[in-house]
C-alpha cells in the first residue's frame, strides 16, 4: 500500500513540475510598439507670404482613421491591407498629420489655426488622406505611400485643389522602417503644401 502511495506521489509531483515548466515557458504579453512621425526637421519660410490659415480636422477612409499601421503586398495581394500586431501609432494618422502640419506652417513663418480657434474671416485649409500605407514590392522591400487632396476655402467658397502624393522608401521591412519612410514622406507632402499655399492668392476676408 505505501509502495502505491510513493508511486502515486511521484506522478503528482511530475505533473506538478512539467506544470511549472509551461508556465515559465509562457512569456508575457508583447506591448505594442509606439511610432510617431519624429522631431519636426527645420524647414525655410518659402519665397511668398504664408497667410494666416485655419487647418480643419484631416479627413480619412473610416479604416484608416484609427491608430493602427497599414500595410500592403503588391506582389501578393494588394488589395487587402494588413494591420501590424505588435505596432500602433500613437493617434490616428491623419491626426499626427495634421499636428505635423500645423508645426510645419509656424516654423516656416506662417500662422495655423485650429478649426475650433480660427477667426470667420481665415481661409480654411481641408486635407482628404486617401491612402496611407506600406507597400511591399517584396518581402525585403517597400515604401511608405501617402496619396491626399488639399483644399483651400474661403468662407464656402473653394479657391483652389490639389493632389499631393509621395512615396519614401523604408530603410528595413518592418513596421519601424515603415514609421520613419511616413515622416520622410510627410515631410516632403508638407513642404509641398506650404509652398502651394505660399503660391496662392488667399487672404483673410476682410470684417463685415
């Protein structure tokens, strides 16, 4: 009988063990991997007078509109987008986007106004994001793509439009490669815009 209850024993303290080594086994939960766009780089004032201008909420595709990182297989399948698992923005694109923007404007001498601080009388500017995903030619190579219309209004009155698209190669095949091609990318959209609007004949509307 006590032969039985050592042999017994000893089976439970070797489920009890191979227990124990599963569960170290188990590793805990990756936190996700936060990106921004970055220290803003300096950018010169542009050769015309920026006006003071309103920059309304950006604007994107309902999926896209979330802080998750897109991306695509050209070689695959390129319409379906794919989100990373382990990386996050840390805010929805178009809102790093457009606080991208806003600075980009003051450093280079102009005046950006939010939407819900800006005078009546100052042109708005609306930025549509149509596309703002990594795509992969390859499994080792891809660039970060944002396609988006800008639109100037003065009061309901559409003053001019334009499509700005860009792509910046990632230096790595991963959601970190991704995240700083995005703020080349972004950067070089920027500049592009501030020197639209430079270029532009939009002036605060005069009072009354």
């Amino acid at each position: 009988m006590g032969y039985r209850m050592t042999i017994g024993h000893l089976a439970a303290a070797a489920v009890f063990i191979t227990s124990l080594a599963a569960c170290s086994a188990v590793k805990p939960a990756k936190t996700p991997g936060l990106y921004d766009f970055g220290p803003l780089p300096a950018l010169t004032a542009p050769a015309g007078t920026l006006p003071p201008v309103s920059i309304a909420d950006v604007r994107m595709p309902a999926w896209l509109d979330r802080p998750l990182m897109y991306y695509r297989l050209a070689y695959a399948d390129t319409q379906q987008a794919r989100p990373y698992a382990d990386s996050r923005w840390t805010m929805s694109p178009g809102a790093l986007f457009g606080q991208r923007l806003k600075a980009g404007i003051a450093q280079a001498g102009g005046i950006a106004l939010s939407a819900t601080d800006s005078a009546a009388n100052v042109p708005v500017v609306r930025i549509d994001v149509d596309d703002f995903t990594q795509v992969f030619s390859s499994p080792s190579s891809s660039v970060a793509r944002i396609a988006l219309r800008a639109s100037v209004f003065n009061g309901r009155t559409l003053v001019a439009q334009k499509t700005f698209i860009h792509e910046a190669p990632a230096e790595s095949a991963d959601a970190a490669g991704g995240a700083h091609a995005f703020a080349t990318a972004g950067d070089t959209v920027i500049r592009e815009i501030i020197l639209w609007l430079s270029s532009l004949p939009i002036r605060p509307k005069a009072a009354g």
